[in-house]
C-alpha cells in the first residue's frame, strides 16, 4: 500500500504569503487614514457644503446692518418762468434732507445671532458629512481588505484539497478507497474554484465605490493588507455616549437650529415694534421783502408707522419659530436615543467580533490545522476513513473565514464607533 508524508500546511501557507508579500512589494499598502483624508479634500459632496457655509458665513458679516440712509435735494415752489434760478417768491427754495430709520433696541445684535448661529449650524451639518464619509471610506476598504483575505483563504485550501485528492487518489489505485472519495473531494476542489469568480466580482465591485468616494478613476488599484491583528474595543457604551453628547457633530448641529429658532423667535418679536424715521430739512431761502428777510429754514421731525398688519405677523412669526424650537428639541432628543442604540449594537458587535476572532486565532484555528494533519496522516497509513478527513478539511475552510471575517469585523465596527461618536473611541477595554 501506498503512503505518502504529511505535508506541512504552515511551511506552504508561509510560502504563499512571501510571494503575495514580493508581488506587492513594488508598492505600500494604502494607509485607510490617508484614504478618508484624500476623499475629503476630493469629495464634490463637500465642496458643495463648504461653499454654503461660507456664503452663510459673509453674509453674517453683514446681517445687522441697518438701512442705508436717505439724502435728498429739493428745488421747490419756483415759477416755471424763473427756472433754473431761485426765485424770489417767498415760498421758492433750495432745501437739503437726511432721514434714517432706526431700528427697534436689540434688532441688529439677534439679527447677526441668527446669522451666526444658522453659520454654525452649517458648519457642523458640514463636520458631519466628513464623518459619514470617513465611515464610508473605511468600511470600503475594510470590505475590500476582507474579500481579498478570503480569496487567498480560498487559494491555499484549494491547494490542500490537490494534495487531498493525491492521497485519496493512491489510496484509491490501491484498492483500499471508492471513486466517492475522489469525487467529493473534486467537487470541493472546483467549487472552491468557482468561488474565485465572485471574489474577482467582489474586488471590482469595491474598488469602483471606493474610487468614486475619493473622486478617483474608477480602474484605481488598491493595496490592502495580507495579514491583519483584531481590534480590541476601547471603552464602554456608557464612555461612548458621554463622549457622543459632546463630540457628535449632528448633536451640535440639531442643538444649534434650536438656538437658531429660539433666537428667530425673540427677532420676530422685536420686529413687531415700529421703527422709528428720524428726519431733518435745510431749506435754502433768497426771499428779501420788509416781511420776510429770507432767513433760511431748518425742519426735524420723526415718524412711526402704526403696527396694524406687522403686528400680527410678528407674532404669527413668533409663534411659528417657537414651535421649530420644539420641535428642535424633540428631535435633539429622539437622536440622542438613536445614538445610544447604534452605539450599544456597535459595542456588542465589536466585543463579539474581537472576542471570537482570538479563540479562533489562539484555539480553534491551531486545532483545526493539527487535527487534518494528524488526519491526513492516519488516511494514509488506513487508520482513518475518508469522512474524517474530509471533516477536517472543511471545517479547517469554515474556521480560517470566521476567524478573517471576525478580525475585519473589528476594524469595521471601530469605523462605525467613530462616526457615531463623532471621535474615535478611546478607552482602556471594558
């Protein structure tokens, strides 16, 4: 009877790695940082944000400006048949006026309030978006990252289930093993490679999104790490949403149009008071009778309209910008609660993910690979049959890609922490 030596599963894994290593040595693994950071300097998305945040921003400058003044010149009560002189009819003259509305007490300081504050809040609506997009970008190449991992899973086990036919194979041309052993192992040998197809789908797939997010060509190639350590977590739910109440950019931003709608509020207010017109006259004379010596005239005077209609609009207003405030606030506090949910599903999927991929790491996945050696080896010399070997060889598949996929998970769900935290999370582990 035929027997063949155990192979040595780490020495070839270890060869595969070197040459993906040399392969990709000619360039450095993107850094995902350096990614999100370019696709925010690139992101149309964004400059579309910036550029309204600064037209919020200048036209604040100039929110609490009062009207312009008025200047005018009048030639007055001349005779047709005198014109362009001055007449010197008593009531002809040349007469200068000023006027200036003045605005009620406080109108121009919650004027440039609103104006600032409706800035601010577009400046975290903006703080916001880049940190949806760094979500975005991360969990892109996190993605892409895991997908090519399991294809060199799914590579090297393709090579394991070769030398598993070549076993089964002399142990079928012995005589002592049936054609089934070979065919099982065949079609989990080309299923195997079938499934290269989808990766290679995958891969195209995820760096077009990834290309798009940083406004690159779409045919943009990515390196992304052979190997990777899990993330342990950082601090607790309870750290996170203390922290997210001060850091998440959408929190500020919700509590801002509050602000924004309360102090709208009090402008509508004021803007029911009339304003006040202020006015003065200089009227130039050249009358000169024993009557009138033609003493030039100065006229002041003021005007305030009566508050019939803006009366009501302003309150109307008022009212209105109360209710917006209320409304603010009920939905401030609906996404506190949202974010507190997120936050504690994003916990517990990082804590499980971390937790799992180190018992696969450090337990599983060592005991799996001595447990289809010593199977293969016993297949061999007739003290094993062929279902235990088999076994073995799938659930050694089915543990290297919970254990990537477990790992990836990590780095993921830190992603998500950060974003919904507005922060990257920080913190011994809980």
């Amino acid at each position: 009877m035929k027997t063949r030596a155990t192979p040595t599963w780490w020495g070839a894994l270890a060869a595969q790695v070197l040459c993906l290593a040399l392969a990709t040595s000619a360039r450095a693994i993107d850094d995902p940082e350096q990614l999100a950071e370019e696709a925010l300097r690139a992101n149309p998305g964004l400059e579309m944000l910036r550029a309204r945040t600064s037209e919020l921003d200048a036209l604040a400058g100039a929110s609490g400006t009062w009207s312009d003044p008025v200047v005018g010149i009048e030639y007055a009560n001349v005779p047709i048949d005198e014109i362009p002189s001055l007449s010197k009819h008593p009531m002809s003259a040349l007469q200068f006026q000023a006027q200036q509305t003045i605005p009620s007490w406080g109108w121009s300081r919650l004027r440039e309030e609103v104006a600032e504050s409706r800035t601010l809040a577009s400046e975290h609506g903006l703080a916001e978006a880049q940190s949806r997009l760094r979500r975005e970008v991360f969990g892109l190449y996190w993605k892409l990252a895991r997908s090519r991992m399991l294809e060199q899973v799914t590579r090297n086990h393709i090579s394991r289930t070769e030398e598993l036919l070549e076993a089964a194979r002399a142990r079928y041309e012995s005589g002592v093993a049936g054609q089934h052993q070979l065919l099982r192992l065949g079609l989990l040998r080309d299923r195997l490679r079938d499934a290269l197809g989808d990766f290679t789908r995958v891969d195209r797939v995820l760096s077009a999104a990834l290309s798009r997010t940083l406004s690159r060509d779409e045919e943009s190639a990515f390196v992304t790490p052979l190997e990777l350590e899990p993330q342990p977590v950082a601090g607790s739910v309870a750290e996170w949403l203390a922290r997210a109440r001060e850091e998440r950019p959408e929190l500020k931003r919700l509590e801002e149009l509050i602000q924004t709608a309360e102090r709208s509020a009090e402008l509508a207010r004021i803007d029911g008071r009339p304003d006040v017109t202020l006015w003065m006259k200089y009227r130039v004379r050249t009358v000169d009778t024993d009557l009138d010596d033609g003493t030039d005239q100065v006229t002041a005077g003021f005007s305030i309209p009566i508050p019939w209609g803006s009366a009501k609009r302003s309150r109307a207003e008022q009212a209105a910008q109360l209710q917006a405030a209320r409304g603010g606030r009920a939905r401030l506090e609906a996404e506190r609660d949202r974010i507190e949910s997120v936050l504690t599903a994003i916990h517990a999927r990082w804590t499980r993910a971390f937790e799992q991929a180190i018992e696969y790491r450090e337990r599983l996945a060592p005991t799996a690979v001595a447990t289809l050696e010593a199977s293969l080896s016993d297949y061999s010399v007739g003290r094993a049959d062929f279902a235990t070997l088999f076994d073995a060889e799938v659930a050694l598949l089915e543990l290297e890609r919970t254990l990537l996929g477990a790992t990836v998970e990590t780095h993921i769900q830190a992603a998500e922490a950060e974003a919904s935290i507005g922060a990257a999370p920080r913190g011994g582990r809980p």
